[in-house]
C-alpha cells in the first residue's frame, strides 16, 4: 500500500522556513536583525534573467539586498533585506535526494543565502562546507 503523501503548500512551507529561521544560532540572528523570509514556489522572470538561470526549477533561493560588508549607515538601503526560499525547486531537490530530510535542506539553502547578507560568495560558501 502506498500512502497518500502531499507535499506541503506555501503555508506549511513557509512554517517549516520560520522553524529553521527560529533555530539558527543567537549570533547568528543577531546578524540577521531585519532581513526578511519569504517563499514563493519559483523565482520570476526577472529574477532568474538577473542570475542568468533559465530553468526555474535551478534556483532553491536567493538574496536580494546590501550584504553586511558594503552596508553604509551615510547610504542606506532603500529596500529590506530578503531572503527568497522557492518551494518547488527545493520539494524537486529534495525528491531527487532522499537521504536528506525536507527541514535540513530548507535548513541548508535557507543558510546558504543568508551566507550571501553577510557578504559571502557561493565559492566562499563552498569551501566552508568541504571543510566541515
């Protein structure tokens, strides 16, 4: 028997974005003081255009705002800071994986773009995680 299995929809996503959020070390948030969480289930035209991806199904998430290091109290920005977590293109991830739970790899790109607020690159990103 196989059981009827859903993937979770933006709400639910979204609750399980807040958890992991929630559970990032004090310092961490600390540095994270007003950057924003949302979720969409793909990025749109323009944003993928801006990161010269053609398959929305590509991008997991994104970054949109000044990272920590070219933030300047004489010329603030304009725009909160945000985070973008793209639901589908993580559930497909995620089916694709199968020895990684839904919450560690919404954990893991959740992490991943806030890497780039304080101003980390996705080499940066990637020697940190062959390192640990």
């Amino acid at each position: 028997m196989v059981a009827n299995l859903l993937a979770p929809n933006l709400e639910d996503f979204e609750a399980l974005a807040r958890s992991a959020y929630e559970a990032l070390p004090a310092e961490m948030l600390r540095l994270c003081d007003g950057l924003e969480i949302f979720i969409a289930d793909f990025a749109d035209d323009a944003t993928l255009k801006a990161v010269d991806v053609d398959n929305p199904f590509e991008l997991t998430g994104i970054y949109m705002g000044v990272d920590l290091s070219q933030k300047s109290l004489a010329d603030p920005s304009p725009e909160p800071d945000r985070v973008v977590l793209f639901r589908r293109p993580i559930l497909d991830e995620w089916a694709d994986h199968g020895s990684i739970t839904l919450g560690e790899l919404v954990t893991h790109v959740l992490i991943h773009e806030i890497g780039h607020h304080f101003g980390l690159s996705d080499d940066d990103m990637h020697r940190i995680e062959e390192a640990g």
